[in-house]
C-alpha cells in the first residue's frame, strides 16, 4: 500500500488506544505502521502487551509488531495519542517538537491558546492556528486536539441551533457511559442498579467551557469564544457504550421545534462536501420516534459518527429542550481525531 500514509499510535495498548487500531486498520489514506506505549509494555509484541477489549479480534499483521516506546523515533509523521492525561502533556509536546503531527485525545492541550479544539463539521476554519502554534512555539510539527467525549454530541446539535437562531445560555445533564471512564472503569458492584452523579476529572468544566472555544471565532492569532454559558450535570450509568445528554436552552431569537428539527436535520458541513472517508453522510439524525435515541439502538448511527438528535420540543423554563445520543469512544474519541487528520490531509498539513 505505497500510496498510503504512515501512522503511529501512542498509548496503543489502552482503551482509547486499541479503538485508534480498530478503526485503522482497512483505512484508505493511513497505514498504521508503529504502536507505542508505556515502558512496561514497550519491548513486547503487541498482542502479549495489551489485554484487547475491542469486538474485532486484533488485527493479524499487527500482532507481533513490537511495541515501542513513547519517543519521538517513530517512523512516520503522523501520530494519534490515546494516552492518559497524567502523561500526555509532555509526551505530545515531545513529538511536536520533534516535528511530528499531534492528533491528540486528551486533555493536556485542549483549551491551549494555539490549539485548535476541532470538530471539522463545526469550526474547520481553527485549524489556522496551527501557523501560529508553529511560529510561537518553534515547532516544525503540532498538536490538534479533539473534544471531551460528551462535548462533541453536545456541541454537533449546538453549532446548528447557534447559528441558525443564537443560544444564550443552557442546561445539560449528561448521562455517560461506563467506557468512557477506560478499562476497567467503575466496578460492576458500584454501578449495578445505580447512578454515580459526579464524574472526576474537571468533567463538569470541560462541558461549560469546551464548546464555548469550538463554537468560538478565529480572530487572528486567537480564538473570540462564544458569549452563551452552559450549567451542566454529569452522572455515570450502567450502559455500555454511548453517551446521552438532556439539553434545555435559551435562544436569542425564538423558534419552534419543528425549525429547530430542520436546522438540525439540514446540517452538513465540510467533511460532507469533501466526502473525508470517516464523515458521516448525516453528521447530524433527528428521530421523531417519542422514546428515541437510546444508547443500544441508536449509538451506532453514521458508523458511531452521527449524533442522534430526539425529543425536540418547547422548554417551560428556557425555549427548546432535547435529547441527544453520541458513541463515546468512536465520534467521542478515537474517530474524531481520525476525522481531525482527514481534514489536515486534504488541506495540506501533511
């Protein structure tokens, strides 16, 4: 496959790690070529080093590719990050300054002034800070980082409803998925007939703040963040996969369900018009069914890329209230920043 471009992994062998191999493998621009991770695994071949948890089988050529350490002596330019926020910040930093391409999944970097925080169907045009991380910080290569798991859902039914009728402020109440807490997460006794209502990690500050710097305007050197403020709630639950969230908001001007459904229903956005190869045809799915989406049923939708949009309808508080479903791990991690990459491959930053 000598047309295709060679990319590595970081942290390949956890659980944000292992979906990056997943939804690489049979990739029609990538070829996964270097597997890095923590010492204790650097050294072995891949399929002794990670306890894979993923549906699919690890992929056969991979299984005794050894893996190496998180050094930036890869062989490839382009690098996606699964590793943990407690290392990530200066391992990412590393590779960028090594000249290596960042597309990261963790936190370390997100809300960094030079960053750009990227959903491509939503603010496409951050990606031009990427000059200016490049001339303030020395670097020949980058970071770009995609969002926390419940704000990309959250922000791809926002960004329509934004721009089409402004929103002043909101209410979410998040109801997450085990797998987004990692493996093996919280223990089955814990969770079992119950709901954890906190989420560690800042996770209640990442929704208030991440999608006011997405939904944000690129002003020269910086991002002009959106002026809404957002009050959220996030609780743990016993569900596999998908993240659901319970949105009440205000809008600055007033529209009914119906307009807000059409908004939401005709949204489509650059990776659609370029037909990137992780795009989902509909980034966005309005269901009408009353009782809709649900994590089992619907988290799949757009090959886990989509967000499911349903039970828009008048807020007796704020304006218009909603629910919306998105896959945690695949749009909510690994496949966005895969997406991220598509985007930077067809403009040029590769």
């Amino acid at each position: 496959m000598p047309n295709k471009i060679p990319v590595g992994v970081l942290g390949a062998t956890g659980a944000v790690g292992q979906k990056f191999v997943a939804l690489l493998e049979n990739h029609p621009w990538f070829e996964l070529t270097e597997l890095a991770a923590s010492d204790r695994s650097a050294g072995k071949c891949y399929e002794d080093a990670t306890a894979w948890r993923q549906y699919k089988p690890v992929p056969e050529r991979l299984r005794a590719t050894i893996v190496k350490p998180c050094e930036p002596k890869l062989d490839c330019r382009v690098v996606f990050s699964g590793l943990d926020s407690s290392v990530a910040g200066e391992v990412e930093e590393n590779f960028a300054r090594a000249g290596y391409i960042v597309l990261s999944n963790s936190k370390n970097h997100r809300m960094d002034d030079d960053v750009p925080l990227l959903i491509p169907e939503v603010n496409p045009e951050h990606l031009g800070l990427i000059k200016v991380q490049r001339e303030r910080r020395g670097w020949t290569g980058a970071i770009v980082t995609n969002p926390n798991c419940s704000v990309i859902g959250l922000v791809m039914a926002l960004a329509p409803i934004h721009r089409a009728f402004g929103v002043r402020r909101l209410v979410v109440t998040t109801m997450q998925a085990l797998s987004g807490a990692g493996y093996p997460g919280p223990s089955a006794i814990d969770m079992l007939g119950n709901v954890i209502p906190f989420i560690g990690g800042a996770e209640e500050e990442k929704v208030e703040t991440e999608p006011l710097k997405i939904m944000g305007t690129l002003d020269g050197d910086h991002i002009r963040f959106a002026d809404c403020r957002i009050s959220a709630h996030t609780n743990r639950v016993f569900v596999e996969d998908g993240h659901m969230e319970f949105v009440s908001v205000e809008l600055e001007k007033k529209a009914t369900p119906d307009e807000v459904a059409l908004a939401l229903s005709a949204f489509a956005s650059l990776p659609q018009e370029l037909k990137l190869p992780s795009a989902p045809a509909r980034p966005v799915i309005v269901t009408e069914d009353r009782d809709r989406p649900q994590p089992r049923l619907d988290r799949d939708a757009g090959d886990g890329m989509s967000a499911v949009v349903g039970r828009i309808r008048e807020c007796p508080v704020f304006d218009i209230r909603f629910v919306v479903l998105s896959h945690n791990t695949i749009r909510g991690a690994a496949g966005a920043s895969i997406l991220n990459a598509e985007l930077m491959k067809v403009q040029g930053y590769f």
